[in-house]
C-alpha cells in the first residue's frame, strides 16, 4: 500500500525569521505537492487531461488545491494518507524529482 511521506524545510541564512517553513508532499520519493505553513491547506501537482487545458501549452502539469483546511500540520498528514486512494484514483499526480 502506498503512502505519502512529508518532508519539511526550515528557511536558513541571516532573513529566515521572516519566512515560513516549506511542507513538501512526496509520493515515491519525489514531490507531487506542498502544505501552506498559515492555512494548511493541501496544493497537489496533477497531470492535464488536455495540454490546453489552462492556455499554457508548456507545461503538461497544473496546481490543484484540495478543499480541504485543516488546523493542524498532522490534520492535513492525516488526512492526505486516509483518503490516498480515493486521490490516487481520480487524479493522475505529476512527480518532481528534486
């Protein structure tokens, strides 16, 4: 059975208390999307049906962002490996090699 793993990058140098950590969704090792740090909600890399899809030929990916706002960092783990399936069967995820 397959499961999403997280991993999270903390911003460094002399500015990084004026940004937020990055969440990363990985699937297979790769990234195919993020959590935002302020509202937790889910963005997820998908293939286009139809490279015209959003009138950028030049990519065969897009963004989607799930409904789904969660309170929490682990809410929105939680949530993401409970309904993998029913992701993994509607929508066809891009990975990204990092």
């Amino acid at each position: 059975m397959k499961k999403f793993t997280f991993k999270t990058e903390k911003p460094t140098g002399k500015w990084r208390s004026f940004h937020q950590p990055t969440h990363y969704i990985k699937l297979g090792r790769e990234i195919c999307g993020h959590i935002d740090p302020e509202n937790f909600t889910i963005s997820l890399m998908i293939i286009k049906n139809d490279i015209n899809e959003d009138s950028n030929p030049n990519c065969s990916w897009k963004w989607i962002r799930l409904k789904k706002e969660s309170k929490t960092l682990q809410e929105a783990k939680d949530f993401l490996n409970e309904n993998i399936e029913v992701l993994l069967s509607k929508y066809n995820i891009h990975k990204h090699r990092n």
